[in-house]
C-alpha cells in the first residue's frame, strides 16, 4: 500500500511529488462522482442553475435571467460557466457542478503548490488532503452558486501578491499582475469582495510584517489596466443596456446587505466559529496549536513555515473572519475564502502534536474515512430530505404530457428547479398579487421576480394576478402548478387534478375540451414533449 505521506520529511523528489499529484486527483475524482448524486437543491441550485441553461437557451450572454427576468443580483461568471458546460457536457445536475467542481479542484491544487513552495512536500500533501476531505471540498466543492467561484479567486489573487511580495525588495510584477487578474475574476465572480478580501488581507499583512512601503514598485499601471480590460466591459455594458444596473448590484445587492439587518439568515457574531468547525472538520482543531506567536525560539524544525508566512495565514484568516461576522445576515458559504490558510495551519499543527505518535497514520486514514462517509451520507440523503419542496416528480410528469406551446402557471411559490428539468423554453407565469407583494415582500422570491421586471417590463408579463387563472381553465394546453390541494383550482370550470407530488399538486386545463376534441386535433396524433421528457415513447 503507498503510503499517505512520504517517510522523508524532507523528500521533494519526483516519486514524493508524483504520489502528491495522484492523491490531489483521487480527491477530485471522489468529488466528481459525489456531484452526480443527488438532485438539485433549492433554491439556490435551482436557481442558479437554471439561470445558466436559460442563457444557453436565449442567447442572451449579456443578461442572467431568472424565469425570463433579468436577475442581478450576482456578476456572470458562474453563469457563463454554467452555459459552456450544459453545452460540452449536455443538461444534467452534474454539468453545473462540474464549474465549482473545477474551482474546488483549482483551489486544492493551489494550496499544495504554496504549501511546498514555502514549506515542505510533506506538508502541502497533507494541507491539501485536509482541504479535500473536507465537508468544504466535498460538499461546497459540488455546489452550484457562487461561493466557491469567489473564494477560489480570492485565495489565488491573496496567493499571488504574497508571493510577489516576498520575492525581494520589490514585488516580482508577473505574480503582482497575475494578482490583478485574479482579482478580476473575482469580481466577476461575486462583486466587490473578489477585490477588497484580497486586498484586506494583503493590506492587513504587509503592515505586521512591516513590508508596507513595498505597495509603492507594484506595477499598478499595467496591473489595473489588466484587471479593467478583464473585470469591467460587462459591468459597463450592463449599466449602459440598465441605466438603474450599478445602483441595484452595488448599492442595493452589495452595500445594502452588508450594512443592513433587514435581509434573511441572522446570526449571531460566533456564526463563523461553528461554520468552520463544521467545514474543516475536524482538521480545523489542529490549527488551534498554531495560535500561539511563532519565535525564533519556538521556530525549531524545517517543518515550519517561515514566520511571514505563518503571518499571511493568520491575517488571512482573522481578517475575512471579522469582515463576514460583522453583518446582521451571514450565510456558511460566505466564510470558505478562509479554508485554505486554516488547512496549512492545521498540517502545521498535525505534525508537531501527531505526527511523531506511531499510531499518527492510523488517525489520520480513519478520519480521513470519517469526513468521506459524512460526505457521502449527506449527499445521499439530501434529496429525500428536500422532497417535498423540490419539483422533479412534478417535471418528470409535466414533461412528457405538455407541449412547448403549452403554458405554465405556477402558484404559492416559485419552483426554481421546474424549468431546468423540464427544459423548457418559455418562462413560467407566476401568480400572485403582485402590487401587495411589492409593500409587503421581504428578500425572498417574490422580491427576487419584481426586482427583475423592474428592469424589462415586457418580461415583466411573466408575472400577473391569479384572475387570469380562470380564462386559462378553459383553454386546452394549460397547467397549473401549486403548493397545496388549491380550492381556487377545484373551485373553476375545466381545471381537473393530473398529477400529485410530494410536495406541489399539478392540475390541467380544459380536460373536457381537449378529450372531446382530441380527434380534431392535429397534436393529438402526433403529441411533441418538453425536450426534459425522459420516456422516449412520449417524443
């Protein structure tokens, strides 16, 4: 059996690096399988998933739509990302993780590189091992939304001008440039935070280890012209097409709900603490041996990493730490750009309270098999535990029986993974009284769809008064979609129950009409499904 770690504590020879590389790509393979097994989660993978299949379906690059309606509240990485994948790959679950997936693994990757470059292949390998058997690289690492997008970047820009820095008396342009770009990404990726994190943390070290003055030989004029030609042409198309763009996204989505208390998930200041506890677990217990200041006294072993380094990991750490627990609203995935500096902590940590035990491999296997099977037990579990508020039974029905002609309605809620497992291609119509909600609304769905017409008022008819439900009963090729046995439904002509979910009860439209027609109906002979109709012998 190969060894998890190479026995020299010092090897760095191409047979050590080789094992690393293997064990690099083991974890990322794991991670692969593990995205293809469950369903998507709402709202937020529901969401963002399907914003990137509709960008594939309308062709519209410039716009992230939500049910046809301009959604802005993230820049578009991700969903460009999303919709290249749905291209190579086809539509599936597994498609759209593929793009954190692939930031998860570019992350890892990125540890292990600093790691050895700063300290030895013993430690990086066992950094990067804490890093993938992580809930933080087997859960998060597979989730579609943007955390993982931004705390990649955010890691690497912090990375780069580290590295830049500490090349000699002035910063090594190629890595600071290479910083502005990752920035950049960052920011396409999240907003304001891909920059100022970075340049928090940076900031934040330089003055502890006294290298401020070094701020001065970055090549700012090359580094912000890259960051401007990479970062800003979406932004500045976006304000031109949406003169009301930069006041929502930066005010309104940004500063608002930083400073603000009126916005969902409210925390207490400790949150972080416990999310990390969670994320890293139970690595993240090993680096609590590094709190303490590292001497030259206390600096004993070629182990270590030097003290600047050891700095840059807990600058890193303290300062994105205090900047998320400031906010009345907090959300885990928020805290992940921390993962990264607290894994080297913990290899740090390891190996001066473990590793010298002859029963240290033993531990570190079997925990290592711990974080795998909580991984797996929380992927395998999460779609019967999300069933009722999910939608796939519901699309595995609809989509075979409707017609991309027919038309939606949907009711008591707005279900986000509907469109991306029916494939359709025309947005849902959303009932509900929708002046009342706009006094009324808190961040939630409703704030989500209204928001978005704001800023295209003829997609804005995607959105109207459940009056129009009544007509539309009386229409063959109409469905309606609700949380609960809906009297409203029951109570009009030509609406009849058609199929019951776990949770969202389906009803069809002109039942009486279309069966005493059906003979008359050219569809009739030859019925064309949704293109997520699975049952080829409905096609």
């Amino acid at each position: 059996m190969t060894p998890i770690f190479p026995t020299s504590v010092n090897s760095s020879n191409s047979a050590a690096r080789r094992q690393s590389w293997l064990v690099l790509a083991a974890l990322w393979l794991l991670l692969l399988v593990l995205a293809g097994l469950r369903p998507l989660a709402v709202p937020d993978e529901g969401r963002y998933g399907e914003i990137g299949r509709w960008m594939l379906v309308s062709g519209d690059w410039l716009t992230p739509r939500l049910n046809g309606l301009p959604f802005f509240h993230k820049p578009p990485l991700l969903h460009w990302l999303d919709a290249v994948s749905l291209i190579v790959f086809g539509v599936s679950e597994w498609s759209l993780r593929l793009v954190p997936a692939l930031h998860a693994g570019l992350m890892m990757t990125t540890l292990y590189l600093a790691a050895r470059s700063v300290s030895s292949e013993v430690i990086a390998r066992r950094a990067s091992v804490m890093l993938g058997t992580s809930l933080t690289f087997l859960v998060a690492g597979q989730y579609i939304n943007h955390d993982m997008l931004v705390a990649t970047w955010i890691s690497l820009a912090i990375w780069a001008f580290a590295f830049a820095f500490t090349a000699g008396d002035r910063p090594n342009a190629t890595l600071a440039r290479l910083g502005f770009l990752t920035c950049a990404l960052g920011m396409l990726s999240k907003g304001l935070i891909g920059v100022a994190l970075p340049g928090l943390v940076i900031l934040v070290w330089l003055i502890w280890t006294r290298q401020f003055k070094k701020m001065l030989y970055l090549p700012w004029i090359s580094g912000l012209a890259l960051f401007a030609v990479v970062a800003l042409p979406w932004f500045v198309l976006a304000q031109r097409t949406y003169p009301d763009f930069f006041n929502y996204m930066f005010v309104g989505q940004q500063f608002n709900r930083y400073t603000a208390a009126t916005y969902n998930n409210p925390q207490p200041y400790w949150f972080y603490l416990l999310a990390l506890a969670l994320l890293l677990f139970p690595w993240v217990f090993f680096a609590l041996g590094q709190v303490r200041r590292v001497t030259s006294t206390t600096r004993a072993t070629a182990l270590d990493i030097p003290q600047v380094w050891w700095q840059l990991c807990w600058a890193w750490v303290l300062s994105i730490l205090v900047f998320f627990s400031i906010p009345n609203s907090k959300l885990v995935g928020y805290i992940l750009p921390v993962v990264p500096p607290l894994a080297l902590l913990a290899a740090l940590g390891w190996q001066r309270a473990v590793t010298h035990k002859t029963w240290a491999r033993r531990l570190f296997v079997g925990l290592i098999a711990v974080n795998v099977g909580i991984a797996l037990a929380i992927v395998l579990s999460v779609g019967q535990v999300t069933r009722n508020s999910r939608t796939q039974d519901v699309a595995v029905v609809l989509a075979c029986a409707a017609t991309p002609k027919d038309t939606i309605y949907v009711a008591d809620g707005y279900p986000y993974d509907l469109p991306f497992y029916l494939q359709s291609q025309k947005p849902l119509i959303v009932l509900t009284d929708w002046p009342q909600a706009r006094h009324t609304a808190g961040d939630d769905w409703q704030r989500e769809l209204f928001e978005g017409a704001d800023f295209d008022a003829g997609a804005g008819q995607a959105l109207q008064s459940p009056a129009v439900l009544g007509p539309a009963g009386m229409l063959p090729g109409s469905w309606y979609l609700t949380r609960h046995d809906d009297p409203l439904a029951r109570g009009l002509p030509g609406w009849a129950l058609f199929f019951k979910g776990a949770g969202w009860q389906l009803y069809r439209s002109g039942a009486a009409l279309a069966d005493a027609s059906a003979t008359k109906r050219p569809e009739a002979a030859e019925h064309k499904s949704l293109p997520g109709c699975k049952d080829q012998g409905h096609k």
